[in-house]
C-alpha cells in the first residue's frame, strides 16, 4: 500500500541521545509548520528510548489539555510499545545524575494510568517521509 504522506494536523515528537546513556532531550512539533511545542532537557544520563517514550506522553497529554484530535507521531517502534504496556521498560539504572529523569518517567506512567484519549498514535514513515519533523538533525 502506497503512503501519500502523513495525516495533518499532527503533533510529531522525537528524542536525541549523545551515547547511551549519554545527554538526552525531546520534543514535539507541529507537523506541517515545524513550530516547537515543547523541549525537555538536556539530561544528563538518558537514553534515546526513554526520551522517544516521555515525548509521545507529554505529547499525549499536551493534545488532551487542548483538546486538539490531531494524530501523534513518533519514529520510535519502541516508544509506541511503551506507550501500549503504559510502562517504560528501560533497563537503565536509576541513579543521582539520572534522578530526575526517572522521576518523570514515573509521573508519565502514572499519567498513562489515570487517563484515557482518543488520540492516533501512528509510527512516521520515515522511508517514504523523510525524516520526522520533530528530528534534532544530528544524524
């Protein structure tokens, strides 16, 4: 089946890690005008999963506040099977210089827990789309 491209309007989301772990930070944006939404970070010691699984949260919770039925995007297959399990299944160790990280990290899964939406979440297609708006471009 062909893609013609993506469903708009749309929120997209995308994270970026330096190493793993290494200095991650997120955000999501507008699809088809690119306009930031929101920018979390740079954390100290995270991963490019977790940020991709805070960002479609945040994302989730940012279109339900504002009740846009927009569709919410992500590049992550990991990310999107987080978000199903309502669970970040990071290995990653909890420590001092990643403390604030998992503390949003649980916040997002207790979110995930106590709210419903209506809200499409679909994977970008990146072969047929290029990369996802919300891209850092530091590949």
């Amino acid at each position: 089946m062909a893609s013609n491209g993506p469903i708009l309007p749309a929120l997209a989301t995308d994270a970026a890690c330096s190493g793993n772990p290494g200095v991650m930070e997120f955000r999501a944006v507008i699809a088809d005008t690119g306009t930031q939404v929101f920018h979390r970070g740079p954390f100290k010691k995270g991963t490019n999963n977790i940020g991709e699984f805070l960002a479609l949260v945040l994302g989730l919770a940012y279109l339900k506040k504002n009740n846009l039925p927009w569709v919410l995007y992500t590049d992550s297959v990991t990310a999107l099977a987080w978000l199903r399990q309502k669970k970040c299944k990071s290995k990653m160790e909890w420590t001092r210089d990643n403390q604030d990280l998992f503390l949003m990290v649980r916040k997002a899964e207790d979110w995930l827990r106590s709210n419903t939406w209506t809200t499409r979440v679909l994977k970008w297609d990146t072969a047929a789309w290029g990369e996802i708006p919300a891209d850092f471009g530091r590949k």
